[in-house]
C-alpha cells in the first residue's frame, strides 16, 4: 500500500498521506513512483496550470514542484489558512507563464461543508497535548475513508508537528529546536492564529492551545466549534469546562493523562468521551491508544 495518495478530482490533483505510515524518504520514493506512473499513462496530462490540494510535507512538496514543473507551465498549492466562506485559495508557487506570477492568488469557487469542525485540544502544562495531538493525528489517516483533516499546533511554544518524529530519533536536536523556534505567546500572536484558524475548511480541524486560561487562549478558542479537554487531576476539569462553555464550545471528551499508566482506560463514550490515556511520552508513537482511536472514531462520525 502506498504511504503517499496522489489523483486528479476534475481539475484539482489531490495529494495525501496513505494509512500506511513511513519515514520522509520512503514517502518522497512512493511519490515519485506514482507520479511518473500518472504522467506517462496520460492521467496528469500537463498544460498550463495545475492546482494541488491536499496535504504534503516540505519533501514531497519538493517532488511535486519538480515533476509537475516540466509538464505544466504554473504551479498553485490550495493555502487552507487563507480561504473564506465557501471560498478556496491556491498560491502560485512556480510559474513559467506571463498569466501566473508567483505568489499570486487564485480564488476558486466551492460548495460550503456545513458539517466541519474545529476541535480545540486544550489543558494545562505536562498533560502530554502535543503527544496526544500527534496521535489523534496519524489515528485519523489510519481510517478508511476518513474525511480530511488538519492538525496543527496554536502554540508558540516550538513545538510543532514535526517535533515528535524528531524525538523519536534524536531527543537532544529535537529539544535544541524547539528552544530557537519558541516565540513570546502575544495578543498580536493570538489575533494572527485566530484569524488563520477562522479560515480552515477541513471537514475535521484540530489545534493544541498554551495550557492557561488566558486572555490570548480566549482570542484563540473562540474560533472553535468543539473542545477536548486534557487534565492531571480531578480539580482541573471544572476550570476548563468553565473556559470552554463560556466560549460557546461543545465539549466531546474529558481525558485524564496518566503517565505512569501501563494501558488507556475508556469509562463511557456518550454523551462525553471520558477516560484515561496512558504514558504520553515525546518520542513515542500514541495512534494505537485504545481511547485516541475512539476520540478519532467520534470525530470522524460528527462530520460524517
């Protein structure tokens, strides 16, 4: 099975990650197999411009530029943080004709998806939200048929979604990095997330916040639709609950994250998810956790 999806939807090639989980350099490998495949059966037939949407990583978005840069004379990637109401945006990223120039905007057209969600992970500090959003990540591409979904960081902590794959390998570079990209969490940090996250259209969004109730957390957690919420200890959930309801957010799950645990612990699914992650740990894969899979599992099933 491929770990890397690529097709043609009308006039929009559509990319992804395969279910099938990999290192970069083996998903570069499988991309470029299936993209000679495409272009020598004629099934992306070159010409002016191509617009791709769908996920990539900084390496396969590499591949793509090349490969569809000989055959097509402009390139646009669909910007998920920059759309409007029933409004796409691609950017112009390559372009060897005088109609596109780079980082030109092209706005298309689409039907609005009434059933999408924004999902706000939230809790506060050493709960493991980075793990537990790292593993509800790869738990929703390992569902067939899944609708599509962005994950992302509403941190300025460093820690991105690049951090856990980094650790796995090497704990020490992954620490140094995240220490050089951390920036100050601001107003002016705040407003800028909030309006990138207003302009998500993924049928499923979800996004980690700092772990406080803060005015900034505020600005950010008002462009959610749901909540799930993240604790250590009993005395933390009302606190939460509270910050969550007064911004209008429906609450799916309530999860202790207990790190010495040896197993995940489900205690009822409806109406709240409520239970326990076990050992959320950098470094260490968390998408089999029995109760990541069932968060995955509900989500799935609210814009379904």
């Amino acid at each position: 099975m491929s770990t890397y999806r690529i097709e043609f939807d009308g006039d929009i090639l559509q990319v992804g990650f395969g279910e099938t989980l990999a290192t970069g350099d083996q998903i570069v490998r499988d991309a470029v197999v299936r993209l000679d495949h495409a272009i020598a059966s004629g099934e992306i037939p070159g010409g002016e411009l191509i617009k791709i949407n769908g996920r990539a990583s900084v390496l396969v978005s590499q591949v793509l530029g090349y490969k569809l840069g000989q055959i097509y004379s402009a390139i646009a990637f669909f910007d998920p943080k920059i759309g409007n109401k029933g409004l796409d945006r691609y950017v112009v990223t390559v372009s060897n004709n005088p109609k596109y120039k780079i980082g030109d905007i092209l706005d298309i057209s689409r039907e609005e998806n009434p059933g999408n969600i924004k999902v706000a992970l939230c809790g506060f500090p050493n709960t493991g939200k980075t793990c537990f959003r790292e593993g509800l990540k790869q738990a929703l591409l390992e569902i067939s048929n899944a609708p599509k979904s962005y994950v992302v960081s509403g941190c300025p902590d460093g820690d991105g979604s690049w951090f856990s794959d980094t650790a796995k390998r090497d704990a020490e570079l992954a620490e140094k990095l995240k220490a050089d990209y951390k920036s100050k969490f601001t107003e002016e940090f705040a407003q800028f997330k909030a309006r990138e996250f207003r302009n998500v259209e993924e049928p499923i969004f979800i996004f980690d916040v700092g772990g406080k109730t803060s005015p900034e957390n505020r600005i950010i957690m008002a462009e959610a639709t749901h909540a799930v919420i993240l604790v250590k200890d009993d005395k933390e959930i009302s606190i939460w609950e509270n910050f969550c309801k007064s911004l209008g957010l429906q609450i799916i799950a309530i999860i202790f994250s207990d790190y010495h645990g040896k197993e995940d612990f489900i205690e009822s699914e409806m109406p709240i998810l409520r239970g326990r992650v076990h050992c959320l740990q950098r470094g260490v894969d968390a998408e089999n956790r029995e109760i990541i899979k069932a968060l995955a599992n509900i989500l799935v099933s609210l814009v379904s």
